[in-house]
C-alpha cells in the first residue's frame, strides 16, 4: 500500500476570490466523497490530507501583512485571528470529510512547527505519525506559525507536503489543483499550450523555458519555481501528480494510483 | 514579571451537566474580561491559557469509551469528532478573548503530544515558547491524544499545565475552578468545613484525612490525588493556587499575585 499525501489546494474548496472567507461547498463535498470511497476500500491506506487557506487566509495575510513578520502589537492579535479563521476552516473540512466516512482528525501544525526567516525550521510529527499508523487521516493545512527571526510568518501546505512526505518516508504527494497540471505554455494564453504528463531529469531543461511565468497552480514565484520544488522532492523518491479537482472523479483515480491523469512530476 | 499558566476549569466555562456541547458563555465573558484587564496593564507578562472541555469533552467521551484506548474502525471517527469538539470550543474561547484584547492563539496539543498509557509521555514545546516570547498568548486545551500503548487516550487541561510549567519554568499555575479552594472537609456536606489558605509540607500529612474523597474540584481521583499532584509540582518550584472563577474579579486579583484568595499550594 502506497503511503500518500493528499495536498487539496486553498483555491478549490474555497471561494479565493471572496472579500471574506467562503468555503467552496460543492468543491469540498465532491473531493470529501471522493476520499470516501477510497478510504472505505483501503481503510489500511496511510493517507495526510492537506488544505490550503484560500480566502480563509490570503485576504487577512495581505490586509495586515503578517507573513513579512509581526513588527506591531496589534499584530499579535492579527497572528491569532489568522490561526483562528484557518481552525475554522478545518472545522468544516473536517466535518464533511468525516460525514463521508473519513476518521479526519485536525492536526494544528503551528502548535509545533518553528520557522526560520519564512522557511520551515523543525516540525515534530511522532504523534501525527502515531496518529495515521493508528488509522486516524491526519488533517494538516496551512497557518501563521512561529518564526525565530521574525517572530510570524507563513507555513503553507505546499510546504508541509514535501516536509512530512520526507520525513515520515512518503511515496507521492497529489496535489489536487485547479488546473489539469502542467503545460508547455500558459494554457489561458496560448491555444498551442499542451499538458505535460511526465516530467523528469531527462526533459525538465528542454521544458523549462515554456513553463515561466504563473501560468496555472496560484503558488507564490509562479509555475516554474513549482516545478523545480517538485523536481528537488522527486530527487528524495518522492513522486508528485499535479491533478484537477474540478474534473469529476480525477481524486479517486489519483488516489486509486492512475498515473494518466495530470501531470507527473518524478526523477 | 512572574511567569503564570491560567487553567480555567471546563465545569466554569460550559455547561458540563448539559447533554449537548453548550458554552457558559456569561462565565467565559467575565473570565475574559478580567484577564484582558491583567493584559493591557502587563503587556510583557509571559501567559499561557489552558482550559478544560466541560460539556465538550466529558459526555462524547463517556460514550465512544475512547479514552480507554481505540479498539474498533469506528472509535477512529469518534476519535476525530472529539479533536474537533474540542477544537470548536477553542474557537469561541479564543474568540471572547480576542475580543478582550489578548492575543489568544489557539494550539492544538494533540498535534505534537504522545501519550503513553494515559500519560503524557512527550510533547514539543518549542513553538509555544517562541510564540509566547514574541507576545502571543497561547491557548490551549484538553484534547484526546495518541497513545502509543493504547492509541487514543486523553490529555487534560490539568496534566498540560504542569507540564509545561515545569519545561517552560513557570513559576505559577493558577487554577479557575468552581470552588473557593481546597477545604478541611467537603464544604457540601460538613458546614464546619474550612478553607485552607496554604498547603505546604508541614501541613499537608494533618490535613491528608480531611480532604478524602472528591469533595471539590471536578477530577478524576478526588481531591485527594488533586493536592497530591500540586505538592509534587510545588516540589519542582511551581506554586499553585486554586480560586473560584464564579467569584467577581478573582481570577484579575489571581493574575495581579494576590495570594489572600483561595488556597495556595507551595513547597
């Protein structure tokens, strides 16, 4: 049994563009079922999911600028409105993940986590480990967090993925987008652009050139800043598929270990 | 400036006797209120918040028996569903807090702590000392946990606040209870029973036959054990005092270092 971690983007189960913070209803309940169905078939299945804030967290991070650290004392309170709204996030997810059968427990990783200048520093995981060897679906998702150079920052999902996936010896991490993976060009701009099912060593320096630019995954530093992450966390055996959440049943597949859909990014 | 670990009892800030989850929420306003008081004068006060599940915990727990260990799939749900109970109530804790002034942050202990046959074995403080060096005040609360013996077990309010006064080096735990303090015999029953003001070595062993039985403060064990415990933590340096929260301004006099009200347990 493969050991996987689900990373759910922000932008699909929320309403990202929202002034104030939306879940993405319809979005959530169709992933949540989903995971569902593949849970109940591989109950022994090691699965973290993984959610982004969306507009649960990039509305008040930029309105009070907390992820540049806490300079204020009227910070202190932004820093732990933030981490609020982002538990009440996880409340609802993790109420539709469980009411589709899910043992979907929340799991605060800035209870633990400490960064250094906006980079994960040391997060201890022995008891999210214990919890999924137990059976539990760690729910993880992304926080302000405790910062030893300035005082807060931000430690999102798709920072979290790769560094448990390391740590805890993971095999793929899925990340469920809003887009179908990754493309030559930008696909809202150019018509000739083309979805890329494999990326690797070979063809990741001829490819480079086409995917600058933030042409899909809303991800800070823009489309190829996340393909190199990926490729550095493929270089440690971990293979990443970058997969549409929007197409009916593309999680399932993904989790079920079809490799046809989206784009794959390994060594 | 002192270093103090307020633990608020859930019997204060819940209905505990109710069967569904409900808040007190006019104890939990005039809670927060004081303490926001303690705050705005005592800025650089290093805090931290605990507090107890009352009607969140208790009845889901009885019930699902997962603090005896998970045994079947389905205490893998109602091991989720009480994380995220517990988390709920944090939500509107901290909320009323926020509210006061105080930069409450909720930390989720069950994200780093591991249990080990109903006792906490371990759990990483780093991030919750960063946080509360930087200014924030955490905030945390009874959860259930793994256990690494038996799988799920719950950590209390009462067993995280020595803890980390003791990892941390706190000087004080300030117990908010529902009684006035620690009494010669059950105030309930015997109306010549007598509030202790102190409790140190040389009085304990007299007053040991006294307080028998769980004449108080809502514990596991009585109260008895209770004292028992706070002598040990007294031993390591850590003073306790327990006070009633239902009594107005105590928990402000508490914080200010007022020590005329309730009991106080030192070495």
């Amino acid at each position: 049994m493969e050991r996987i971690i689900l990373k759910i983007g922000g932008s699909v189960i929320t309403k990202k563009e929202e002034e104030v913070p939306a879940v993405n209803m319809e979005n959530l309940q169709k992933i949540a079922k989903q995971i569902g169905e593949f849970y109940n078939l591989n109950k022994t299945a090691k699965l973290i999911i993984i959610h982004g804030a969306g507009s649960y967290g990039h509305q008040i991070v930029h309105k009070t600028d907390i992820h540049n650290g806490v300079k204020t004392k009227s910070q202190l309170i932004d820093f732990a409105q933030t981490q609020r709204l982002q538990n009440e996030l996880d409340l609802i997810a993790t109420e539709v993940l469980i009411e589709n059968g899910i043992p979907a427990m929340p799991v605060q990783a800035s209870a633990m986590a400490v960064m250094k200048n906006k980079k994960l520093s040391r997060m201890d995981a022995d008891a999210i480990e214990g919890l999924m060897n137990t059976g539990i679906v760690p729910v993880l998702y992304g926080v302000p967090a405790f910062d030893e150079v300035i005082k807060c920052s931000i430690l999102s999902g798709d920072e979290i993925a790769p560094y448990l996936a390391k740590k805890l010896k993971f095999d793929k991490i899925i990340h469920a987008t809003n887009v179908n993976g990754i493309f030559t060009s930008n696909p809202f701009e150019d018509e000739k652009a083309k979805l890329i099912k494999k990326i690797n060593k070979t063809n990741f320096g001829k490819i480079k050139k086409g995917i600058t630019g933030s042409n899909t995954v809303d991800v800070t530093g823009g489309m190829l800043r996340k393909v190199t992450e990926l490729m550095e966390i493929a270089d440690c055996g971990i293979k990443s598929q970058i997969i549409s959440a929007l197409v009916e049943g593309n999680v399932k597949k993904a989790l079920d270990g079809d490799e046809s859909i989206g784009t794959i990014v390994e060594r």
